[in-house]
C-alpha cells in the first residue's frame, strides 16, 4: 500500500503549524506562575478579545468536548436539557460527557436539513416538554462550521438567537471550525458571533493548526463568574496553562488562523469541483467549508483505500465519504485523489 504524508480522514490528523510550534517554543523560557496567572494567557486572552472586537471572558482548556460541555455547563442546572442537531458533535461523538460534567443534564437532539437547526424546532421543543415532567430545555447548541461541512450565516443565526431567546435559552456555539466558517462568509468573528445573539463559543483551533488547546469564550464576561472552579474541579485547569495559551498567540497573529482556514477552504473547494466533473460520484450537501461529502460506489472506496488514502465512508445521515481537507492540504494532493478517483470509478 502506498504510504501517504496526507490524506483527507480529518482535520485533526495533520500536524501543528510552524507559527504555532515557534509560539510553543517561545513561551519555553524561565519560571512562569502556573494556573493561567500568567503573561502568556493574559495576552492570548486579549487577543481573543481583540478578534471579536469586545472584552470577553476566555478559557483555554484541553480539548473541543470538554470545551463545549464547559461551556454550557455555567448556564445549566442538573434537570436542564440542551437543544442541539441530530448530527451535532455534542450528540453523536461526546458520549454523553454533557451529563457527566452536569449530571442529569441531556441533549434533545433536533433534525433540520444539511446539518442544520431549524429554527422552528426550538419552539417546538420547547412546547411539546411537559413541565416538570420533561427536562426543561435551557440552551440551544449549534455548531458553526456544521458537521455536515455547511455554514450558518450571521442572520441564520440570529433568527435561531431570536427563537432561543424568546424562550429564556442561552446560545451556544461549536465552533471546533470557525474559522473555516467565517473564512467561508468573509464576515467579522463578532458579526457571526455575539453580535447575531451567541452567549458562549467553543473556539477551536485544533482542527485548523493548533496541537491541543481550545477556548471557550463568554462574550458577556458576568456569565464566567466561577468559572475557573468548574475548570478546576473537572481537571481542566492546565497547571502550565502558558503552553495551552501562547500556542494562540501564534495562531492568531496577523490573521495566519483565517489564513490557513482559508486555504483548507480552498482546497476542499478544488476537490468539490474535480468530483463534480465525474459521472458516477455524487457530492451531497452544499460544500461550503473544509469538508467535502460525496456519496462514491464502494468499490471505488476500496480501491482508493487499497491506494492508501484514509477517509471515512459512513458519515453523516447518508453515511458518505466524507473528505476533509487541512490547513496543509496541498493542490497536488487533491489532484492526485481526484486522479486515483477518477481510476477508481472506472
Ligand atoms: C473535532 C470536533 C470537536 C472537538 O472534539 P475533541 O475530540 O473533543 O477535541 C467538537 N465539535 C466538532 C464539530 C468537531 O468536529
């Protein structure tokens, strides 16, 4: 089998960016106070900020599930439910850590096409839970790149805020591919954010060239009040927290995380468009971020297999291939897939 140094499985399999890595190596001098007191988080805190253009209240910790069950778990009590997609992360690969971080809290997991929530089975809900009786719903949960590759834009967003909020729920965001989302839209981070009604946004990086590391953000800082024990008391409170925040420092310089975002876009965007042009796949969803889904014969899934390119092939309600494409990605590799594709199908 042909060894490969890239292939489309995920996100996640390709390595940490050189910016970032040099940030990691920077941040490798002398004693530093431990616990996030230090220079390093507080920059990479107010460079958070600084992105979303307000003070937000920002937390770093390990990985995007204990970030987003963080994250929701300030606003939800043990009898709470968390309206989120049939699809969504939260639902479908976190098992269940939602009720573990808040026990007796559950998702009630909602349909709505490509990936999406829509904004009507909020109030439906939110409705057909009897009082007492049913958990009471407290937060809807969108993520924003989707897991089905497609994107919420800032009114699609704000419509589901206004339909939340109209019933007391708190807005959160999945965002472990934001910045492929907004990269995606070309909008502001605080336009598809805060500004379109979201309280709290898991702020990924690990897909888009962090190694570890993810943030948490209140765009409303009263919201984090204790915050720091609930990191402290579920073991997410780094005790050399600078090596989870200056990696930040490198990634969101001089925009190098919309950048590479961008690209991976790009890539997916190519490979979308060389998939079209062959008779007997079909790509599903609209593609509109790092993702492409194709529904591909599985022979031809084999045979590309057998050429040593790793993809996962039942993703997704039409269990697809789902190819996603890096922030190193590069044109040949796409070319060279679509080339062995191409073969494949014969
Ligand atoms: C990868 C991912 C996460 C985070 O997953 P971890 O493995 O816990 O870091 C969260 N949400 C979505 C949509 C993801 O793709």
């Amino acid at each position: 089998m042909t060894q490969r140094p890239r292939h489309f499985a995920s996100d996640n399999n390709a390595g940490i960016s050189p910016e970032v890595l040099a940030a990691i190596v920077e941040a490798n001098q002398g004693h530093v106070v431990g616990y996030g007191h230090d220079d390093y988080t507080e920059r990479a805190q107010a460079a958070v900020s600084e992105i979303f253009e307000k003070e937000c209240a920002v937390f770093f910790v390990s990985n995007g599930t204990s970030g987003n069950c963080l994250a929701l778990s300030a606003f939800l009590e043990s009898y709470d439910a968390v309206i989120a997609h049939e699809h969504s992360h939260l639902e479908t690969d976190e098992c269940n850590a939602l009720g573990h971080f808040v026990p007796g809290v559950k998702a009630i997991p909602v349909g709505g096409p490509n990936g999406k929530i829509h904004p009507e089975a909020i109030t439906q809900i939110v409705s057909s839970q009897r009082p007492v009786h049913g958990s009471l719903p407290r937060a809807v949960s969108l993520t924003n790149l989707s897991e089905l590759g497609t994107v919420y834009r800032p009114e699609e967003v704000r419509t589901i805020a206004n339909a939340a909020k109209r019933l007391g729920l708190v807005v959160h965001v999945d965002g472990a591919r934001f910045a492929n989302a907004l990269a995606s839209i070309g909008c502001s981070p605080a336009d598809l954010s805060w500004r379109s009604g979201v309280d709290v946004l898991s702020f990924g990086g690990t897909k888009n060239g962090l190694g570890f590391g993810e943030a948490i953000v209140f765009f409303e800082p009263s919201f984090a009040g204790e915050f720091e024990y609930r990191l402290k008391q579920t073991g997410q409170l780094a005790s050399k927290m600078r090596f989870l925040s200056a990696p930040w420092l490198g990634y969101l310089k001089d925009g190098l995380w919309l950048d590479r975002a961008r690209h991976a876009n790009t890539m997916a965007a190519r490979l979308e468009n060389l998939i079209r042009g062959l008779a007997q796949a079909e790509v599903l969803y609209p593609r509109e971020g790092n993702a492409v889904f194709a529904r591909i014969p599985d022979q031809a899934v084999d045979k590309l297999h057998e050429r040593g390119w790793r993809f996962y092939n039942d993703v997704g309600p039409d269990r697809a291939a789902r190819l996603m494409c890096s922030w190193d990605t590069t044109e040949e590799d796409v070319n060279e897939f679509a080339d062995d594709l191409r073969v494949a199908l014969g």
